[in-house]
C-alpha cells in the first residue's frame, strides 16, 4: 500500500530531552516535507527536501533539524525541546515539487 | 516573505446551498494553488488544484477559480452536503519551492 508513515505517533516529553520523529513513504517521492499545525495558523512549514541530500528552511525552523539521507526517509530532530513546540506534526511527500502532497497520519508532541 | 490570506474563518450554510471560500495572495511567482480539506482528526487530503495557466476547474461539485491580475482564488461547494463539513486550506507553492498555508475555513453544513 502507498503510503507515509509516521513515528511515534503521539509522544510526551520534557523540556530539553533529545527526540526524533520519523518519516518514511514508499511512493519513490522526491519531495518531503514536515509542517507544525497549531489552532488558527493553519499548517506551517518547517523544513522541506527537494531530493536526497537536499533540504530547505520553511517558515518556522527554529528549534528543528532534518536530514535526507536516504529518498524514503525524512527524520525530523528536535535537539532541545521546548513547551513552545507542542504541536501537531505531520509528514508529507510528493512526486516533485508543484504536485499534489500525501500526509502521513501526524504525530501529537506535548513537551512538559 | 509570503503570505496567504484566507476568509472566512468560519462559514456556515444551510445544506444544498453553496459555499465560497476566497484567498488572497502577494507572491506573483506563483503557478499552482492546490486545496486541502481536513476532516477532524485526520490528515489534509487535496480536493483539487489549479495551475497558472487556467481560469478555473471544476470537479462535480467543487470548483476552483484563479485571476492571476488579482492575485486571488476561491473554492465554489455547490449543492452542500453534511460530509462536506471540515477545514479547508487554500495553499500555494512559492517560487522557492515552499508551500504557503491559508489560515483555514471551518465549513459548516447545517441541517
């Protein structure tokens, strides 16, 4: 089955403790991409990956770090976590860029 | 940098009758505006997309509109129904390669 998958999909934490998110879709897509959705701002980017090796800065990649070490993986990386970064997350990928995206099921982080 | 602005932040109708949804937009860069709609608890999904190139697209009930010269595209919900109820986002993807997200619409149908 195509799909994006996401882990762990809900997760508690305290302030300061390392944690990663991971990502993995298996439709050979070239772009991913992570998002922070919080109530009434919508979905917000935060980092985006063109192609293995590749990523960008989206609008709010403070406090996150990703990697595109492999095609079908996109981790994200929080070093530090902090409350401000309670959030929904989700995983997206795409073909390429300007095409439809295909979310993964979202992570619920709650950092005490 | 970007910004997608998106009205109404809620909007309510009747069944049957029809829904618009507008956003506005200020990066004349961009070529494809695609929307989402999220049902509660779960993931966005793409409803329908429209590029540049075009004026506007329909889908049976759902239609797209695009005035480029305006920097302004609405979503059109015909003939309403209950499973139309969600959050719809308007997005576009900048000349950057990023994606910019309205702030979203709750649609409710009522009965």
């Amino acid at each position: 089955e195509a799909q994006v998958t996401q882990n762990p999909r809900y997760l508690i934490t305290v302030t300061g403790k390392k944690l990663t998110v991971t990502c993995s879709q298996n439709m050979n897509h070239e772009y991913m991409s992570w998002y922070r959705q919080d109530p009434g701002l919508g979905l917000r980017q935060i980092y985006y990956s063109m192609n293995v090796e590749v990523t960008d800065k989206g609008d709010v990649p403070e406090g996150y770090k990703v990697s595109r070490k492999e095609k079908r993986n996109f981790p994200l990386i929080l070093e530090s976590p902090s409350p401000n970064q309670t959030s929904l997350y989700f995983c997206a990928s795409s073909p390429r860029d300007y095409n439809e995206q295909f979310f993964g099921p979202g992570t619920r982080l709650t950092v005490l | 940098g970007e910004n997608v602005e998106q009205h109404p932040s809620t909007l309510s109708v009747q069944e049957g009758d029809s829904a618009v949804i507008k956003c506005t937009y200020s990066d004349s860069a961009s070529n494809y505006f695609p929307w989402y709609k999220q049902e509660l608890g779960k993931r966005p999904q793409l409803i329908i997309d429209i590029r540049s190139n075009v004026g506007e697209k329909k889908d049976q009930r759902i239609a797209v509109t695009l005035n480029k010269t305006a920097k302004h595209f609405s979503l059109h919900i015909t003939e309403t129904q209950p499973e139309d109820s969600a959050v719809y986002f308007c997005v576009l993807w900048d000349s950057n390669y990023q994606l910019i997200w309205g702030a979203g619409t709750k649609l409710i149908i009522k009965p």
